[in-house]
C-alpha cells in the first residue's frame, strides 16, 4: 500500500502538511510529494496531524523512511530542537548509506549465527558477562568430542566468531566514538545566550538563527569528514 502526503520543503528537512488526495493522483504527482509505504508510519503521522502537531522528515532519509525519522512537535521543541534533531538524524542515515555496508551486515550475520551455535551446544545465551567463560565450555566440550573433525569445526567457528566480532567491534566504535558520538554531542551543546555583553564560547550563540546556522554548518563538516 502506498500513501502520499504533501510537503513544504525548509532546506534541512520536509514540513508535511497534509494527506495527498486520492482523487488528485489521477490528475497528477506533484514533485513536493512524498510516498509512505508504511501502515504504522501513515497512522502516525495522519494521528499527528490530526492532534494539530508539527511533522518533520529530514532531508536525506526521505528516500527511505523509517519510523525513527519522523519527528513530531507537540509545542514542546523550538526551531532550534527541531535542527539539531533533524541534524542528527540525517548524519546517523549519512553513515548507514555510506560506511556501514554490506561485508558488516555479513559480519553481524555470521557473528549471530556463530552464537547460536554456541547456545545450542551450552544451553546458555551469550552475553557481555558470560561470554568468556561460554569460550571456555566451547573449547573443553570440543575436545572431548569422539569424532576430532567436529571438534576441530566447532573450535574454527569459535575463531571465526572473534575474528568477526572484533571486526564488527572495531567499525562501529570507530563510527561511533568519532563519528556520530562527537557529533551529536558537540550538536547538544549548542545553545543560545543572548546576553552578549559576555564572551560566547564556541557552542554559544546571540540568536537563535545564528544557532541553527551553527548546526548546518557543523553537519556540513560531518559531510566533508563522512560522506567521502
């Protein structure tokens, strides 16, 4: 099923105003249309509409919409909330288009089937805290095993598994501790302080407008860094 609404553009992201008429797609698709695929993100956003809330999509994750993308304002957010949020979101899509491709969606694969495995043979599901002692029953049951060739299998799918984890582990915290943690915090900081007889620091701002453009501005260096 496909539902369409119908959008005013703002720069960083897609105001929706209303429902796209069915009647009017017989007539034509205007190019400030967007297509929702999704039964629960349309009720969503048709409830929010209907309660007089604001709703936003960010530019970026328009192609491919999530329900994580929407962002409604109920009054609570200023314009200000509204761009760091919106910041956030499209460098968190920036980085799953760009840098988490599919050798991590076969690491993160092989690394669950490997546990599986694992859960399997000791009856316990693998964790943070158990998974070295989990290691440790792997490698004593497959040594008592009578038939070597299964134990010697089972002992390559304990080191292909770390191999892989550490690979999965070094990505995403590479990804996350310099990418979007750094980012979405320094964007956190941002504030205005419009007492400006008193020197600013580098996340503070006389205006709301000139806090905003300090967010775009700090997302453009996002793109320059990640999206190459």
């Amino acid at each position: 099923m496909i539902y369409m609404f119908e959008t005013e553009y703002q720069d960083t992201k897609y105001k929706i105003l209303s429902e796209y008429s069915k009647d009017e797609m017989y007539v034509g698709i205007k190019p400030n249309i967007i297509k929702i695929y999704s039964t629960y993100i349309y009720n969503t956003i048709n409830d929010a509409l209907r309660d007089g809330k604001t709703v936003f999509i960010p530019k970026l994750c328009i192609n491919s919409i999530d329900y994580s993308d929407i962002i409604i304002n109920d009054g609570t957010y200023n314009e200000l909330d509204i761009e760091k949020m919106v910041a956030k979101k499209r460098a968190q899509d920036l980085i799953l288009l760009l840098r988490v491709n599919k050798d991590v969606f076969i690491y993160l694969y092989k690394t669950l089937l490997a546990k599986n495995v694992f859960s399997n043979i000791t009856g316990i599901v693998m964790n943070t805290d158990n998974k070295e002692d989990i290691f440790l029953d792997i490698i004593s049951k497959a040594s008592e095993m009578e038939d070597e060739s299964k134990g010697e299998y089972l002992i390559k799918i304990l080191e292909d598994f770390l191999n892989t984890n550490d690979k999965v582990n070094t990505i995403l915290k590479f990804i996350y501790d310099q990418g979007l943690y750094s980012f979405d915090k320094y964007i956190d900081n941002i504030k205005v302080v419009p007492d400006t007889n008193q020197m600013l620091n580098e996340y503070e701002y006389p205006t709301i407008q000139d806090a905003i453009d300090a967010v775009k501005s700090k997302y453009a260096d996002f793109v320059n860094i990640w999206g190459v």
